[in-house]
C-alpha cells in the first residue's frame, strides 16, 4: 500500500498546504478520504484524475474536509467517457450534502449536456452511509472497516482502516481519542491523524480558535492514541496552527513523549510506503 497525505491544511488558507485530503492506493484501488481545498491539484500531481477513483471516503462533513467535494463530482462527470457515478461512502448526513451539492451546480449541469452533444446524463454519486464494520471490499483483497469516532457537535463523523495483504493504514478525521479510533489504529501499521497545538493555540486571542480545543486530538492525544495501537508510523497532518517554519520538529517531539515509533508531520505530497 502507499499513503499520500494529499492536502495537509485545515480551515486556515496556507500557501503550501492543501486542504484535508490523503490519497491510499492498495492493490488495484485509489481510495480517497476526504476532499478539502485544492484536492485535484494535488490529485494530479500523482497522476490521478476523478475517472481514476476507486472509491471516495469522507470521515465527516466540516467543510475543511469537503469543501472540494463538488470539484471531484462534477470533474469527473465532465471527464468521463461513459456515465461513471462517483462512489462514495460517509457518515449519516452525506446523501443529504451530496443532493444540496449537485442542487448548487444545477446551472452548469444544464448549460454543459446543452453545448456538448456526448454528454446526455447527469452528476450523480454512488453513495453508501455507514457507521461500523466492513464497508468496502475489493475483488483483490483490499478492505475497508469504519468506526464512529468523536469531533462533537459535528456528528455522526467516522474513521476508517484499509488493509491489504496483512497491512493495515488507520486514516482518522477530525477526533479526541475514543474507543472507535482506538479499535481502527490496533496493529496499524500507519495511522493518520489530523493534530492540533493546545499550547499554540491557547496564545493566540480569538475566542473562536479556543473552541478548537475540546474536538481535535493534540499532537499528544495522537502519540497515545498510537502508543495504545501499537502503530508502526504516526503521520501527523492537518496541524493547526499552520507550523512556522523551522518548529516540525516540537510537533513530531510532542508525540514522541507518548510513543516509541516514527513519527511524521506531513507537508503535502508526503508519501508512505506499507
Ligand atoms: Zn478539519
Ligand atoms: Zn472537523
């Protein structure tokens, strides 16, 4: 398997980092978790474009984390040779987001079937929602189990857990720790985990940056999180703060105080191998 943290940003526009988006490619299948700011862009720059999705995954419908969405659905409508649904899989609450999606595209919908000839169908998602358990399977092996994690009030939120030819990639959302997580991280060999900075974000005077604190994992949650696993890597992504240049290392040191193997933060484009 490879893991491709896609876009590692979060709400806070950053020039180098894309929004929340990780790329896992296992066996035949390009799977997608999440579809944030820019998340074709960075799609493309390992060579995949919409028509070449397996299956799109999203952990939970904050906007940081889907603000694409319409990006991936559309583009692939309008690549697509043959009338090709976009897969997609999410907590409770995605059919409704994807019906209001495609509500707000109606125009350019109407406007592309009139001008092209070969284009006689509509936009439309292949859409499973899902809480736990097995929720995607391959013919060649490749699996995908969910589990309800905790970002309260968004809810429900959902992580996932790939596994293919005895190896495991923990992809988790927005989340504190919580027993979901912990059951998709156990034996993991990578677990990405979306980390936020208590100690940063407590100094900067925004009252609604410290709501932030009660609903994301730390950098530290994440190492115990990892260390109560027993994970191979730790991939940190969508940290907030953005990190100022020169600091990554006070963010892998953080979750070292908790756990013993690799840690990385992830820029975007930062690719793992399983
Ligand atoms: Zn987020
Ligand atoms: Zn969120």
């Amino acid at each position: 398997m490879e893991v491709t943290t896609l876009g590692t940003g979060s709400p806070l526009p950053d020039p180098n980092r894309a929004g929340a988006a990780t790329l896992v490619r296992a066996g035949g299948a390009t799977l997608l978790f999440d579809c944030g700011r820019g998340v074709l862009m960075r799609a493309a720059a390992v060579g995949v474009v919409p028509p070449l999705l397996t299956q799109v995954f999203l952990t939970h419908l904050h906007s940081d984390h889907v603000n694409d969405f319409n990006d991936v659905l559309t583009t692939r409508w309008v690549m697509s040779p043959v009338d090709s649904p976009l897969p997609v899989i999410g907590p409770v609450g995605t059919a409704r987001f994807v019906e209001r999606t495609i509500a707000t595209l109606e125009d350019d919908i109407g406007w592309r079937i009139e001008h092209h000839d070969d284009l006689t169908w509509q936009p439309s998602c292949d859409l499973r929602e899902v809480t736990d358990g097995v929720v995607w399977e391959s013919a060649d092996g490749v699996r995908v189990l969910a589990a309800p994690t905790v970002h309260k009030p968004v809810h429900p939120t959902v992580g996932y857990r790939v596994e293919h030819d005895g190896a495991a990639v923990a992809v988790a959302g927005d989340t504190v720790p919580c027993d979901g997580l912990t059951g998709l991280c156990a034996g993991a060999d990578v677990y990405v985990q979306t980390v936020i900075r208590p100690d940063l974000v407590a100094q900067i005077p925004a009252p609604r940056l410290q709501d932030i604190l009660d609903y994301h994992s730390s950098c530290e949650d994440a190492g115990r999180t990892a260390a109560a696993g027993g994970v191979g890597t730790l991939v940190l992504t969508h940290p907030v703060p953005p990190p100022a240049p020169g600091t990554e290392d006070e963010w892998v040191a953080q979750a070292a105080a908790h756990f013993d193997g690799e840690i990385i933060l992830a820029a975007d484009l930062t690719t793992i191998s399983v």
